[in-house]
C-alpha cells in the first residue's frame, strides 16, 4: 500500500477488546458482552470514513523497545486458554503492510523514539478478536505495535504525538485494551470492585475530555489500583491520546453494569 494525504483526517480510537474471545462463545448471562459486541460492530460507522489501514496497539504485546510488526500475511496467536475448542479456529486473514510499518519507524525516529521490527509476530486476540468484530471482511491492512517494558504513561503518549501525521494518511490507530481489567473481580470473585470501576471511569471520562497529559497521573485517580493491578490494559489509551493531536475527544461507549459485580467501562474518540 502507499500512504498519501487524505482529505479528511481519520480520527483515534481506545476500545475494549473483552474477555479472551467472549463474543464467540456462549455466557452467562447470554447477554454479558452484547452492549460491547454492538459498540465494536459499530466502529466503522463511528469513524466514518473506512480507513486506508490499521495501526493496533494491542495491551498484549510488550517489547523491551516499542516493536512493530512487518510480517505481510500475519496469523493467528492463540493467546488465551481454556476457551471451547471453535475459539481456536477464529481467522483474521488481513495483509500486514511493510509500508506503514517502516512509516512509524520513521516518524518515532524524527521524535527521537525507537522502534524495533518483528517480521515474525501473529495478531494476538488484541487484534483479531475485536476486528473481527468490527471488520470482519478483513479487508484493510492491518498492522500491530507493541507496548514498551516499563509501561511508562508519558513514553506511550510520546509516541502517540510522534504518530499523529498517519491520521492525515488515512490511517486509524486504534488503542486495543480495557478501561477495566481486574479479570477475577469482573467475573465476580472478589469484593468493592463495581464502586472502584465506577470512580474510575468518571475520573477517566473527566480526564479525557479536560486534560489528557492528566492521564500519566492515572496511578493517583480513584480506584486507579482495583481496576488495573498491572496498567498494560489502560497504557493503549495514552497512545491513542497522544496521536489525538488536541483534538476533541467524545466517549463512544459506556455501560456501568458489566458482570456480576456492575463494572463500569468505556471507550474514547479523539477526533
């Protein structure tokens, strides 16, 4: 593919990917996932116009440097466990792109950013389970970005300000994660996590929407700790943020009653 101007600049997006391949599969309740199922069905006509390529930065991939994928035909990586036998026969069969690739490798090296190839990486469930959702004729090219050991808030936002110029190629970088991800206290065993979820999730909406460099201070906000143990599933979101340029942003998704437990969670539009 080559990259050019577009004439309308593609917004950023930080979704939630669920659990494992939870829209794939049977639960209970029937209807667990479906408000997230229906919100990832929608993207396409959220963002509007259909991209010209995808750029993932997916919450399950971390490199010792930031690391983008370059293999042309990437597979699948099965990177969950215990799921019924189908799950594991899901296919997402879009072309990667050296292209956009060797584009974000340039424009993190004008910002002093490094950032590292693997031509050996398969999409992780990051990937593939939410574009399937969204995308399902897999037909735009799609690429995936890793987070970088450490996961330091201010490095990720970095780079999303280093990759904002793809927005103007039509590119749509999209933040794979969860505004939630405490696993054993959305599926009910463990105690105060929906009050912690809901103060969260104001405190991140407000933030959002008033002052994203706010969000490297995420570890000070209410229930910062309950919800993310460890922030690899809330650090897509400061990519997404710094690519957002300034741009308004707009909470695309919301519920506050996820699971057993009433989990709050949402999704966020720059652009």
């Amino acid at each position: 593919m080559t990259l050019t101007r577009s004439p309308t600049r593609t917004p950023t997006v930080y979704i939630p990917h669920g659990g494992g391949p939870c829209f794939f599969m049977d639960w209970n309740p029937a209807d667990m996932w479906d408000k997230m199922g229906a919100y990832l069905k929608h993207l396409p006509s959220d963002v509007a116009e259909k991209p010209k390529a995808l750029l993932i930065i997916s919450a399950h991939w971390e490199e010792a440097d930031f690391t983008v994928m370059t293999k042309p035909a990437p597979g699948m990586l099965f990177d969950y466990y215990g799921f019924p036998p189908h799950t594991y026969e899901l296919s997402y069969p879009a072309r990667g792109s050296e292209a956009l690739a060797a584009r974000v490798q340039a424009l993190a090296a004008q910002a002093g950013i490094t950032v590292a190839a693997d031509a050996a990486r398969d999409f992780d469930h990051g990937v593939f389970i939410p574009m399937l959702m969204a995308w399902p004729d897999a037909d735009i090219p799609t690429i995936q970005l890793s987070l970088k050991a450490g996961l330091n808030p201010q490095e990720h936002m970095a780079l999303g300000k280093a990759l904002a110029p793809l927005r103007d190629e039509g590119v749509l970088i999209i933040g794979s994660g969860m505004s939630f991800h405490s696993i054993p206290r959305l599926m009910g065993r463990g105690s105060g996590s929906g009050p912690a979820s809901h103060a969260f999730d104001n405190w991140l909406s407000a933030t959002v929407s008033s002052d994203i460099d706010g969000l490297n201070n995420w570890a000070s906000a209410p229930g910062a700790h309950d919800c993310h143990p460890r922030e690899e599933h809330l650090l897509p979101l400061m990519v997404v943020a710094g690519a957002g340029d300034g741009d308004p942003s707009r909470r695309t998704y919301h519920e506050d009653s996820l699971g057993p437990t009433g989990i709050a969670i949402s999704a966020f539009q720059f652009g």
